[in-house]
C-alpha cells in the first residue's frame, strides 16, 4: 500500500472489533486514546505488525501499549486487522494481553467467514 495523503484507507470494524472494544473500555478506560495512533498509521496506508500464520488470508497482528496497566506492549493490546484489498482495512478483533491468550488461527478464519457471508446478503 502506497502511503498516499489522497487516496486513504477505508477502515471498517468487524462485529467482534466493535464487542471487544466495548468490553475492553469498561476496563482500561484510555483504550481508545491507545489504539488512535495505530488505527490513523493505518488510514495513512502503513502495514503494521506481523502476519498471522495459518489463515490464508492476509491477517497482521500489532502490538499496542495499554497505558491503564503501564506494563509496555508485551502486555498491551493486540490488534488484529486484516488487509481486504488495496484500500480497505477491516479490523478484527482486539484483546489485552493480560485477560487472554493468542486468539487461534481458526477464529480468526471464523470471524473473516462470518464477515463475508455478512456482505453477501
């Protein structure tokens, strides 16, 4: 993706983006604040993080630091986007670090099965 201020991304949020998120705000409450930064690199058309193996998709994995717990990224959030197409980001899923494991490749494959069956209809 070609990092270009007149083309930006297009940014959509999966249904289990939007229910993590919620259930996270009711913990860490700057989780917003935290995950701008990330969420505009990625408007701005940069690739961030590290590709989910097992997916057959193009699914990346970021590391953000969760400021409520002021332990770093290794125990921040993770932030699951996946790349649709040229110009379109569809987030996930995002999760702390602290509350849970990896989410499992098959999941991930679910939520993206889920999401195109979604817009089919």
């Amino acid at each position: 993706m070609p990092n270009s201020p007149s083309s930006p991304v297009r940014l959509e949020f999966a249904p289990d983006f939007k229910r993590n998120l919620r259930g996270l705000a009711k913990k860490y409450r700057h989780i917003r604040s935290d995950i701008d930064p990330m969420i505009a690199r990625l408007q701005a058309g940069e690739i961030l993080g590290d590709q989910i193996p097992g997916t057959s998709h193009a699914i990346f994995k970021v590391r953000v630091t969760n400021s409520d717990t002021r332990k770093g990224k290794r125990s921040g959030y993770r932030l699951i986007y996946h790349l649709a197409g040229n110009r379109r980001i569809i987030l996930v899923a995002i999760y702390s670090k602290l509350d849970q494991g990896d989410i499992p490749a098959n999941r991930i494959r679910r939520i993206l099965s889920d999401l195109q069956k979604e817009e089919q209809r």
